[in-house]
C-alpha cells in the first residue's frame, strides 16, 4: 500500500538528484492531477523529464549509490517514449516495489507537449518539486490518448476552479486528434449543468 509521505519523499529525491545532473522533472499523472483539484487512486507518483536516454542511466547510477532499487527501461524503436526509469526505497513481503517513482522520459521534441510543460512546471510550496500546468497537463493527457486520460481530462475540468478555457486550448489543441478536446470540455460542460439541476 502507498505511504504518500514517504513516496513524496522519494519524487522529491529523484527530482533533486536529476536537478544536480542539469536536467529538470515535474509532476505528471495522479499527484498533478491531485495539485490541480481532482484526486484519484494512484500506487506511484509519476515525473516527468526529456532528456537523453543515457542521462537516465546516469541518473540510474547515482540513485543506485544512494541505496535506493531501480529498473531503467529504454525505449525500442516503436516507443513513444524515450525510457522509463523506476525508482522505490521498499518492497512489500512478496518482494514487489511499494510506492514507486516513475521518471517518464519524453522525446526532446516539439511534436510532444512534455518540453514546454516541463519548462513552465511551477514550484510546489515548500518542496523541491515542480508541477506542470493544468493546460500542460491536459496536453499530456490528450498525447497519451487512452480511455482512462479522456476521463481524467474530464474530470479535471470538473474540478478545477482554475482552469483557463482558452488557455487550454491554445496548449493542448495540437495534441488532441478529431477534435477531441472540444468533445471532452463539451462533456465537462454537459456534467456540470446536470450537476446543477439535481
């Protein structure tokens, strides 16, 4: 089972660890979605970073130093990633990582939406992490393009009482498919006015 603090712990050390090797990561997944007003079940915390994939195996390294276990997966010709590298300090009694860190490593390029959300992720008061944006994680949302991210863009619009429409759109727009954006904030729409008439 996660223990929040001790995982936060863990994304804080990983973050500072890529920070001293001059690359920068920032929340993405669950916990960001958490930061911007909707909180759902997760088992790990996810990071994202765009770097070289031998800058993850640095970083492996460094980790590995400081005593925590990890496995590095690097990308193969058809990934659209560019490797994952997950990081935990325990393991339950079956031997499985317990509150992992993921370092998801997109592609150094302007056809993903991860360079830009990580370069305009704010810092998260009193801790040495850094979350993206709502519009920069919706884009993420919208690049991953799976069913369960189309739910959580709804459901962040749902929640959010921060969220800029047509900052939104201008960020995420390009990475949404057929339209499917508008259809997702259209969805949200149509929830909250039925929310309103019960």
């Amino acid at each position: 089972m996660l223990d929040p603090d001790a995982t936060l712990e863990l994304a804080e050390q990983v973050a500072a660890a890529a920070r001293s090797l001059g690359f920068e990561t920032a929340l993405i997944g669950a916990a960001a979605l958490a930061v911007h007003g909707y909180t759902r079940g997760t088992e790990d915390i996810d990071l994202a970073c765009a770097v070289n994939p031998e800058g993850l195996g640095r970083l492996e390294r460094m980790l590995i130093d400081a005593g925590l276990q990890t496995r590095l997966n690097y990308p193969d010709d058809d990934d659209p990633l560019s490797g994952m590298l997950t990081v935990w300090a325990t393991e339950d009694a079956d031997g499985v990582p317990v509150g992992t860190v993921d370092l998801v490593n997109f592609p150094q390029s302007s056809h993903t939406p991860a360079c830009a959300a990580i370069e305009r992720a704010e810092p998260l008061p009193g801790s040495a992490l850094r979350c993206v944006g709502i519009a920069d994680l919706i884009a993420l949302k919208l690049y991953a393009g799976g069913l369960v991210d189309h739910a959580d863009i709804v459901q962040l619009l749902l929640n959010s009482r921060s969220a800029d429409l047509s900052m939104v759109r201008s960020v995420a727009s390009p990475f949404g498919v057929g339209g499917i954006l508008e259809a997702l904030i259209q969805q949200a729409e149509l929830s909250q006015r039925g929310a309103r008439m019960r």
